[in-house]
C-alpha cells in the first residue's frame, strides 16, 4: 500500500451526470484528492481536466466496485469519506413495472451501495475515522403514486443509514444523510423514459400521463450545487448531522408529511399532481417534489 497521501481522498459514485458531478467539483475546490466513479468513463473526462481521478464502477458488479477501492487504497493509502451517490428512479404503477425491473431498481439503489460501504469500511474503522454519505431524497421520507418502487429504495436507504450510523459509531465512523428534493439532472428524464415503458398498456394513465408530462417538464428544479454544498458542509466539520436537505421543497415537503395524517397527505398529493401538470402544460411551472 502507498504511502498515506497527505491530502484527505473521498470516493463520490455516480459521477458521470448531476449531482455527483458537482460534488467532485465542489470536493475538488475544498482541496481533497477526489476520485469520481460511474460506468460511462467518457462523461467524466471534464472532471479528468479539473483534476479528479476517474475510475469505472456499476454498483450491481461487485468485481469493479474491489477493483475500483482497491485502486484508491494502492495509489492513496488512505480514504477519508464515500460519498453513495450513483442512482436512478424507476416509475410506473406497482401493478405494472416488472419485478426484473423492481429488484435491479433495489440492486443499484440500496444493494450495491452498501456493498460498496462494506468494502471501504475495513479501512475506516482501522482508522478510527471517515464518512459515509448517503444520497436519500426527500422521497425517502415521503411519497407519492407511480414512483413506488423508487421510494421503497429511499425509505431502505434512509433505516439502513441510521442502523449503521449506530454501529459504526465507536469505531469513529460518520454517517449522514443527505436529501435532495427537486434538482436539475439527467434523473427525471431517465425516470420519465422508464415510466413510459412500463406504461403502454396501462389501466392508471390518469396517473402516469401527468406524472410523465411532470418527469418531463422538471425545468424549474435546484441546481445540483446546492446538494454539493451539503455534502461540502458535511465533510468539513468533525460532528456532521445526521441529516442535510436542501433546497427548500425537500424541507416543505417532509415536513408537512410529518405534520398531517396519511389522509391529508394523500389529498396534498393529488391536487399538486393536478395543479403541477396543470402548469407544466400552459408552460408555468413550478418546482415540484
Ligand atoms: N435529481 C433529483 O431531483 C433527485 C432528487 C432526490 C434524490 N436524487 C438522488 O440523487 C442521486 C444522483 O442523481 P442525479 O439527480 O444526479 O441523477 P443523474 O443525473 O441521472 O445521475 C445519476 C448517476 O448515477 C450513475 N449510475 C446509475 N446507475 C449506475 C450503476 N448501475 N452503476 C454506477 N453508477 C450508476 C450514473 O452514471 P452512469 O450512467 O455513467 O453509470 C450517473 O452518474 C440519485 O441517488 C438520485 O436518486 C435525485
């Protein structure tokens, strides 16, 4: 193994698009060895330029995830924080996404991510420090029609971070949470593309027209930075908080979830679905969660 760098190294996955990519920029200029992973090589070669190291990871190979830490703990000797962050949304009626469909949606979302933890955490513990930080969402608090299988992922994510948090405790181990609401990303297109093909023949398209339309029109979300930033504050101090979560809809929305009961809740739900659809379409949206 190298040397231990002098300079603290943090591993961010999903790097190739979104917030992930603004997290290595941010990491980058708080002055940390930043490795970027993602399955396409070729999307993170701006991040190459700025002066991250890049590294190929599908969090649902379990080889290229040893591969990839192992690399870091040869080059760097050391890793100071993972930053969990590669993932997507499927959507589409319970009844109709495909179980294949429902289980890869685990595989990458909760699965391969706490392979990956278990991979770097040998190194934490032996040094009685890092951080693990875990991309939630809003959505793994709250939830809504059509995106059921996506919010099972988050509300996994959200038990799993805080049994963790507990156990890896004593051995000097962060774990936080962070959860995005509404932020401009490749994530809406993607989830707007597998909803539609789950949806063809669907009986619930006075759901899943709306909720594709909404995917579609998600022009008025937060920049990526603002998730960055979080991330940013997260690792600067020795104490992080449990939980971080921007921009302002992410903090509306859960909170009101907590506030009403699940029959309030549900008719939130359906008038910002209605109304949310209602601007997308007469081009006057706003953001939506
Ligand atoms: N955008 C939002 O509104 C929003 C809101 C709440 C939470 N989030 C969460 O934030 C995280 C980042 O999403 P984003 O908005 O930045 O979406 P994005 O632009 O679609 O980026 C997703 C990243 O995940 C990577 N990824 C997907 N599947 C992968 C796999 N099998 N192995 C390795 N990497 C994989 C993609 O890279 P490759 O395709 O190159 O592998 C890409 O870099 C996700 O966990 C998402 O659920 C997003």
């Amino acid at each position: 193994m190298a040397e231990h760098s002098p300079k603290k190294v943090v591993l961010i996955t999903g790097a190739s698009a979104g917030i992930g990519k603004a997290i290595v920029t941010k990491m980058l200029q708080e002055g940390w060895t930043v490795y970027g992973a993602a399955r396409r090589l070729n999307q993170m070669e701006d991040l190459k330029q700025a002066g991250a190291k890049t590294l190929f990871i599908d969090v649902t190979d379990e080889a290229s995830m040893a591969k990839a830490v192992d690399a870091i703990l040869e080059a760097e000797g050391r890793l100071d924080a993972l930053v969990n962050n590669a993932g997507y949304g499927s959507y589409g009626a319970l009844e109709d996404v495909p179980v294949d469909e429902a289980r890869r949606q685990f595989e990458v979302n909760v699965f391969g991510l706490m392979r990956l933890t278990q991979l770097v955490l040998p190194t934490m513990r032996a040094a009685r420090s890092g951080t693990i930080i875990n991309i939630s969402s809003m959505g793994g608090r709250i939830w809504m029609p059509i995106g059921g299988w996506y919010h099972a992922t988050k509300h996994a994510l959200e038990v799993l971070s805080d049994a963790l948090r507990m156990e890896v405790e004593p051995f000097g181990v962060n774990v936080v949470v962070v959860q995005p609401g509404a932020i401009e990303s490749e994530w809406s297109g993607i989830s707007a593309d597998n909803l539609e093909a789950s949806s063809k023949n669907s009986v619930y398209r006075f759901f899943t027209e709306p909720m594709a339309r909404i995917l579609r029109g998600y022009t008025s979300a937060a920049k990526p930075s603002v998730i960055a930033d979080a991330v940013a504050t997260a690792l600067r101090v020795k104490k992080p908080r449990r939980r971080y979560r921007a921009p302002f809809d992410a903090k509306l929305y859960v909170r009101l979830h907590w506030l009403f009961p699940d029959s309030v809740w549900e008719m939130i739900l359906k008038s910002r679905i209605r109304s949310t659809d209602k601007q997308v379409k007469t081009g006057k949206q706003e953001v939506h969660g």
